[in-house]
C-alpha cells in the first residue's frame, strides 16, 4: 500500500493503518455469508496500534459474539504499549519480525 514513487513520502515502516471503518465493513460482509463467527482465535501479524483488533472487538460485541482471543506481533517497539490492552495473554503479544518467529503448530 505504499505511495512510493507516485508523489508522496513513504512513511516509516510503510506504518499505514487500516481504517476501522473498513474493518467493520469487511466483518458485515463476512457475517452476510453465513459464515459461524464465534469462539475464534486471531493472530495479527502486523497489528501496528491495535485498530483491527479494536474494530473487530468492536464489532463482535455489538452482534453478541464471544470476544476473539488475539494473538499480536509487531516489529516496532513503540507500538507494544497500545497492544498490551488488546490482548489478554501477554505471552501471545510479540515485538519483534513477523517473518522471524517460529512457525505456529
């Protein structure tokens, strides 16, 4: 999603958040298919400050569905304190490279 080289600067990171919006957007359209949405767990490999858990919690509370247990990695250090309250186990909240951490089982 970077803008490079097509008039605008590249953020640091390629930090570019997805809008909450758009992620409540995509679990209305997920949930019109009749897919089972309850009693999920969720890693979010590149979670930045948390805006697609929050958006996702969000919307699972407002349809009465059990609140997703989140796994979260990101690789920049300044973003585990905005993490920390979105994931109830912290041994499942990670710092570090996605790409570097063992493959799940």
């Amino acid at each position: 999603m970077s803008a490079t080289n097509r008039g605008s600067e590249r953020k640091v990171s390629d930090f570019y958040e997805t809008p909450k919006w758009i992620t409540g957007m995509f679990w209305k359209e997920f949930i019109n298919h009749d897919l089972l949405l309850d009693n999920f767990s969720f890693m979010e490999p590149a979670a930045g400050n948390g805006k697609i858990i929050e958006a996702t919690n969000k919307f699972f509370a407002a349809n009465n569905l059990n609140k997703p247990i989140w796994s979260a990695n990101e690789i920049l250090p300044g973003c585990g304190e905005a993490l920390a309250p979105l994931v109830e186990d912290k041994s499942k909240l990670t710092i570090q490279d996605y790409l570097t951490l063992p493959s799940p089982k």
